[in-house]
C-alpha cells in the first residue's frame, strides 16, 4: 500500500488519470477508504453494481469536465466491454489466475479515443504466492501462443485475427522475448 500511495501521489501531481483493478471487494472497500482519506475523486464498479449504474459512473468519469482522478474497478465486473480510454493509467493491485482477466482489465484504456500513452503496473510482491502466480501465468500465456500459433498458421488465418484477438497478440510482443528467456534461464 505504500508503494501505491507513493504512485499515485505523483500521477495525481502529473495530472494522469487511473484505473486500478482488483479481484477482491474487500481490497476496494480499503483502496476506497485510501482515495477518501486522500480526498480524491474516484468512481467504482464492482459485481454488485447495476446496468444501469454501471453506466452513470462510467459516463461521470469519461465526462470532459470530470474532476475523477481515480476508478476502482473489479477485474471481472470492470474488465469487460467499457470503454475507459480516458483514464492513461492502469494498475492491478492483484492478479488474476486467469492472464485474459487481467488482459481485458487492461484493454480498458486502450480503446478507440485514447489520445495519451496509456502506462500499465502490475503490484507484485517479491517472495509471495503472487510471485509465484505470475510465473504460472506467463506459461500459460506461452502455450497458449505457441498452440494457438501454430493452430492459426494451420488454419492459414493472420495472428491478430485469432480467437483471442489483438490484446493478446501485444501482451505477447511485449512479454513473450523476457518470459521465453526466463524460463530458458531457470531450465
């Protein structure tokens, strides 16, 4: 949380805009009490928020004149089919199992109208389960694109066409050399 509270200090200086995803409604509820406590503007949308209120506070924050500095979201309930590509700043506070949760969640700000270079951090924590965790995912995010690769080149149809589409594709260019060489390390 101090790691945290020292970013986003200094988004707040820096004028950017953030999303931080997280798995769990407790850890909201205490993000929610650190935003308070800070007295920055946020919004938040979890599993136990409506349609129709989901649409309010997602219109509230990409509104011109919003003053929401912050929007905490879930990564289920808030990773999927929104567009928040006024926010430049992604934070997940805790990963998911599944890579494509966290994919999602990230895609979030990259969408059509983002004028800005979105950033992205993932909170790990050296020397825990969540360590641990990433590593895991990383090799199912390369057997997934080494089966569905090759499936792809069988089936003669481009990459970013896959089922997993494009945000899959750039997690891969961007991490896939690192991970390959991790592993290849450790081997």
């Amino acid at each position: 949380m101090q790691l945290l509270d020292k970013m986003m200090v200094k988004l707040k200086e820096q004028g950017h805009r953030v999303l931080i995803y997280s798995q769990f409604q407790h850890m909201l509820d205490l993000l929610e009490d650190y935003l308070s406590y800070r007295k920055w503007s946020y919004e938040r949308i979890d599993g136990k928020i409506g349609g129709a209120e989901r649409q309010i506070r997602i219109d509230r924050f990409n509104a011109k004149t919003s003053t929401r500095f912050c929007f905490l979201l879930s990564t289920r309930a808030g990773g999927l089919g929104i567009n928040l590509a006024t926010a430049d700043t992604v934070i997940i506070y805790d990963s998911d199992w599944n890579p494509h949760a966290d994919l999602q969640a990230m895609a979030r700000a990259h969408r059509l109208g983002q004028t800005s270079k979105v950033m992205i951090y993932r909170l790990v924590s050296r020397g825990t389960i969540e360590e641990r965790m990433m590593q895991l995912t990383k090799k199912k995010m390369i057997l997934e694109h080494l089966v569905v690769g090759r499936l792809t080149k069988a089936s003669n149809v481009n990459q970013n066409q896959s089922l997993y589409g494009a945000c899959s594709t750039w997690f891969l260019s961007r991490s896939l050399p690192y991970v390959t060489f991790h592993m290849a390390y450790k081997l």
